[in-house]
C-alpha cells in the first residue's frame, strides 16, 4: 500500500507543472479576447473570465489537496 501512495505522489507531482499551464491558456485566451476588436469577442471573454477563474482555482487546489493528502498518508 506505500508504493501504491508514493505513486500517487509521483503522478500527481508530475502533473503540477502542467496545471499551471492550463490556468496559464485560459488567461491568455481571455486575454486575446479582449485585444480582439470586436464587441462579441468582449463580450464571450467577459462571460467566460468567471469561469476560467473558478477552474482554475480548482485545478490548483486539487493538485495541492491531493499532493498534501498523499504527503502525509504513511503506511
């Protein structure tokens, strides 16, 4: 059961660089949509800026819930 937990630690500290990048895309579309000009750009990028930053939140406080979780779970 220990090597099973040190793997989820592994797989999830191996997968927190990347949810940084997804957060990253997500603010630099919203970004471009407001460069964009056009007023239905706006407007979609105004729309969808809540959402982009209420996932993000919870992919970041998932992988570091779990990376805690697994850090302290000794068998």
């Amino acid at each position: 059961m220990d090597k099973f937990a040190g793997n989820i630690k592994t797989l999830i500290e191996a997968v927190q660089p990347y949810t940084w990048v997804v957060i990253m895309v997500g603010l630099i579309s919203i970004g471009v949509m407001f460069a964009i000009p056009s007023e239905k750009a706006h407007q979609a990028g105004k729309a969808s800026a809540p959402w982009i930053i209420v996932g993000s939140l919870f992919i970041a406080g998932a992988v570091y819930i779990g990376n805690w979780i697994f850090g302290k779970i000794t068998f």
